[in-house]
C-alpha cells in the first residue's frame, strides 16, 4: 500500500512561495533545511536519509537502525509477548509449545537469537523507518483544510511496497520535501527538527 502526499503551498503561515525559494536556494548552495528559530527547545529529530540511488527514507530519532543483538528470551518477550523468567517457574507444556512454535530449546533460550527471527517485528515496530511513518502517518501534513494552492514536494507512505512485504516507513524522491516538512511541523506545533544526511 502506498499513500502520498505533497504540501499545498501558500496555506499556512510558514509554508509560503517565499519559503520555498528560500529552501531551494539552501538545498543548492548547503544541502539542508533553511534554519528556522524554534521557541522551544528540539524534541525530535526527522533524518531524509540519501539512499544513493534518488531515493531518500525518512528516520526518527536515529540515522543508524541500531538493531538490537537479543538472546532469544529477551526476542520472545520483546516481540512475541512471551515471558520466560529465569526462575524455571515455566511449565514443561509451556517449553512445548514454544518448541512447536518457533522450535526454540529450553536450553538455547540464553543463547543470542538468529537476527531473522525478529527482524521483521523490530523493522515495523522500533526500527527507525517505522517510527518515522507512525509519528508522521496521522499528522494534517498537505494543509488541507486551510484552502486550495500548489501542491509540491513528495511523502510517500509505504507499507509492505519495497524491498519486502513488512516493509514499514516513509519515502521522498525530491529532497525540498525536507524542508516544506519542517515548515508543516513548525506550523503544527511539533517540536521537530528536519535534517538532510547521508546514509551511513
């Protein structure tokens, strides 16, 4: 499923055609987002993450996906709602069932756990990408309701779209995006700082 969206330009009172020459001309000469003085301090920060390649991901929090090396009792209880104390308080049927399930020993349950055994869970719960596309996905991001305008710039919401079905996130191919996204947050009262980067 995709969803996208562009900004209607001219509808609030940071996102103007004026602003957007402003970010065209700091996307040419700096590659980033024209500085904008927040009144509070940062809360989040929002990567365009430069894919190589034309493409740009959309990151919360974090330019590195920082996935978690976990033993496959922390996985199980992360992941799969399943928690298995230490204390041998588990019942036998219990061990059965999740050798059935996901064939997983008592005896290797402190061992650190096949990163393809949770991988998918973590890309579309806490990864970086989906953490960005469930902050953004309910935000009134194109300014819809404050009147017609030219629309520019592309968010393209995607779930199960890219390199495999439980892909979750939030992709842009026109980097301006970034920066007629900070306008949009400012305008909404988020706390978000938007930064162009690339990939590490």
């Amino acid at each position: 499923m995709i969803d996208r969206r562009s900004f209607i330009i001219g509808s609030g009172a940071v996102l103007t055609a004026s602003y957007v020459e402003k970010a065209a001309w700091f996307l040419r000469n700096k590659n980033a987002v024209p500085p904008i003085s927040a009144k509070k301090e940062v809360s989040n920060k929002l990567f365009f993450v430069d894919q190589g390649i034309g493409k740009y991901e959309i990151r919360l929090g974090g330019v590195s996906d920082n996935f978690p090396t976990l033993t496959y009792r922390e996985a199980l209880k992360s992941y799969f709602c399943i928690d298995i104390p230490k204390s041998g308080e588990t019942s036998l049927s219990e061990f059965r069932d999740i050798y059935d399930l996901y064939g997983i020993r008592p005896t290797r349950l402190d061992a650190i756990a096949d990163p393809m055994f949770y991988v998918d869970l973590w890309g579309q719960s806490e990864s970086p990408h989906a953490k960005a596309y469930y902050y953004l996905h309910e935000l009134d991001l194109t300014g819809e309701n404050k009147g017609p305008g030219p629309l520019l710039g592309d968010l393209d919401f995607r779930m199960g779209e890219v390199t495999c079905a439980d892909y979750l996130g939030v992709l842009s191919e026109d980097p301006i995006t970034a920066s007629l996204l900070q306008a949009r947050l400012i305008e909404l009262g988020h706390n978000t700082s938007v930064e162009i980067v690339d990939a590490t």
